[in-house]
C-alpha cells in the first residue's frame, strides 16, 4: 500500500510511535511518505520505500498565527495527488486529524477517496482536546475520521467519555517495541560504567512538561541515593528541566544527577538503565517505559491512565500512588538491592514487552486496520 503518514516530528512519544511504525510498515514492502514540516526525529537519512514531504509554511504580515494546519492540508492533498496514496494515517488529533478532513474533502472534488486514520496518543484527548478551544473540533475530527485507534484501553474510554464517541469506532492498538534494538544483552556495558562508575543507574527519559513531575523523579533518586550508591540520568528536554535541575541543587544531590538533554537513538541508555522512573500523572501509555521493559529494566511509576496495562506492577515493575515519594523510594531501594528480585523483575519485563508489545504482533492489527480501511 501507499500510506501517508503525519505525525509530530520532534521529541515525543507520537512521533516516535509515527516514525517506528513507518520504518516497519516500509520493511514490509509498502511505500511510505511522511508530511510534515520537518524529518521525524527518528527516521533515518535514507531508507528505500520511505519519503519525506516537508510542508511549508507562507508567511505573511498579516499572519500573527500562520495557519499551518491549512498549509498541511495543501500538502496532504498535493502529496496524496501525486504519490497516489491509498491512505492517510494522522498520529495526534490536533490539528493532524482536523487537516487530514480538509484534504480528504478536496480530494473527494477530483473523485479520489482517502481514507483517514486516526490514532489518538495522549494529551491530544486528554489535555489539550479538552480545552474548550479545541474541542468541538477535536470531537468533529475524531468523527469524521474513517477508522481512530487509541495506544491504550484507558485512551479509548476517555475518549468516548470526553467526547461522546461511539464506543464501537475506537480501537486500541498499543505502542510496540522493537525487541531486536531495545535488547540489553546487544550492549557490552560500557555505557553502563560510564555513566554509573559501578554504582547503580537510574533513569527518566521525557519532554519534561510538567504533566510529567520531574521533580518527583529527583526526589526520589534522593531518597534512594541516602540507601544505595546510585546516579540519575535525565534525557531530553523541556519547560521543567530547570526545575528538575534547581530540585537536584535544593537537595544537594546535584553532583550524581546527569542531563544529557535530547538524544535520539535511547536504546543504548535504556539499556545501561537498572531502574526507569515515569512520574507523569497523566500517561495515557508511556512509550518509554515499554522501551525499558523491553531492555530488562524494571519501571516505577504512578499507577495512572494506561501505565498499568504496560506495567504490570509487582512483576514487571511498581506503580504507586501519585506523589508518594516515601513509598516509591522504599520500594526502589529494595529492588535494587536484591539483586536476585531486580533481575526477576527485568527478565518478566523483557518477557512482557516481547509477548504483548513486539513490532511483529501489533503491526499486523495495522496492517489490517488499513486494509478495512481501503475496502
Ligand atoms: O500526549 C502527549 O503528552 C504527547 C504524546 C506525544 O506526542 O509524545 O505522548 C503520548 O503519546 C505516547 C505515544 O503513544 C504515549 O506513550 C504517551 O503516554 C502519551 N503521553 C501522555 O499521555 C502524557
């Protein structure tokens, strides 16, 4: 198949997900075109079957707000002409979705029917969708949307609560790993003594919005360092670092907690990692704590949104209640220092990802998505 996909291209989980399941879907055989205004972060510089479509923006005096979902509903519609795409699967509601109508409706003049896919990751339902501003049209994009999906069960009864969609329209396709990447056992440790110095490492990988509390993360860390010689590595990047950063200088813990800022390619962190923190307290999937697992690392987190259906708590890993920093510090002592149960933990991690969450049992529900789709 032909599929255009539009998605976020910098840092986030639904740019990743966009961009991983475009390189899968195009290692299969179909052609894929990403649409966007920039590359996706995770793609790489060339790849047979996969193009690039970047979607410009006019400027003009008059435009406080250039219109930018207008000028990607222009590209969709230009790209979807010329590459004679059988689909177009837009990853986060706002604006994607509501573009996506636009162009479908223009191509429908030429007589060129374009499915449009949704798939709904996160804040676009739970957040910013539900911002008065956005969400008529959020509701009317989902609506209008030839075939939504949602990366969790909890997403999808959101989404009908929020916004009165029929239960039966939205279906859940969870995020998926790639076992044969996020795999600790291809890295030497290397990394690992770089970044720990033999002491145990801990790590939070996220845009660092405050939905994500980073500073319950540093915090914690400081709990467990008073227990067990460990640092903290923070990757990525975003409004709350600096506070993450002045929490770590509060509590005189500053000297072991490491900002390495946006890094690409996280599997080889992940894999240096023996305990990810994820302290968002509204998640609707958490990308990266599936990475983890996926890496043999046992994830803390709160046991919020769809955490639970990606970490299953005492086996995989343990979620608490939202801000019990006591709790979740008692908890990570623990684990990290019983190696016999930490590495229990990691291998049923390891286990879940690669039964539940592996590229090649969830593509296959996409692949048949589309195929409904197109039909
Ligand atoms: O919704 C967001 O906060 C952003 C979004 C993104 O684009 O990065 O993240 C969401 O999508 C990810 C991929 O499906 C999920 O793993 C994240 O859980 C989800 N984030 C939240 O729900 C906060």
């Amino acid at each position: 198949m032909k599929i255009g996909i539009t998605c976020y291209p910098t840092y986030g989980g639904s740019g990743a997900v966009a961009t991983e399941l475009g390189m899968a879907l195009a290692s299969r055989g179909h052609e894929v075109h990403f649409i966007t205004y920039a590359p996706p972060f995770r793609l790489p510089t060339f790849s047979p079957r996969i193009s690039f479509h970047e979607v410009a923006i006019g400027q003009y005096p008059l435009f406080q707000y250039p219109p930018y979902d207008l000028a990607l509903a222009v590209r969709m519609h230009e790209v979807a002409t010329q590459q004679k795409l059988d689909l177009l699967h837009v990853h986060y509601a706002i604006p994607h979705a509501t573009s996506a109508w636009l162009a479908k409706q223009m191509l429908r003049e030429a007589g060129h029917d374009l499915p449009v896919v949704t798939t709904l990751h996160g804040t676009d339902i739970t957040i910013v969708g539900q911002d008065h501003s956005y969400h008529a049209i959020t509701k009317f994009s989902i609506d209008k949307s030839d075939r939504v999906t949602a990366v969790s069960q909890h997403l999808k009864d959101e989404t009908v609560r929020a916004f009165g969609c029929d239960n039966r329209r939205v279906e859940v396709i969870p995020n998926f790993v790639d076992p044969a990447v996020f795999d600790r056992r291809a890295y030497d440790g290397a990394l690992r003594q770089q970044l720990g110095g033999g002491r145990k490492v801990l790590m939070h990988i996220s845009n660092m919005r405050p939905v994500k509390r980073v500073t319950d993360v540093v915090q914690i860390f400081a709990a467990v360092r008073r227990e067990i010689p460990c640092v903290l590595v923070m990757v990525g990047d975003g409004p709350d670092r600096s506070a993450a950063e002045e929490e770590a200088r509060r509590l005189d813990v500053e000297s072991d907690v490491r900002f390495l800022g946006k890094i690409d390619g996280v599997a080889p962190l992940l894999a240096s990692a023996d305990l990810y923190l994820l302290t968002t307290d509204s998640e609707s999937f958490g990308l990266s704590a599936l990475e983890a697992q996926a890496c043999g690392v046992p994830v803390l987190g709160y046991n919020v949104g769809g955490l639970p259906e990606v970490v299953e708590s005492g086996v995989t890993g343990h979620l608490g209640d939202v801000g019990d920093i006591v709790g979740m510090a008692r908890v990570a002592s623990d684990m990290l220092g019983h190696e016999a149960r930490w590495r229990a933990m990691g291998d049923a991690a390891v286990q879940r990802a690669k039964t539940r969450f592996a590229t090649d049992k969830v593509l296959p529900l996409y692949e048949a998505l589309y195929l409904d789709a197109v039909r």
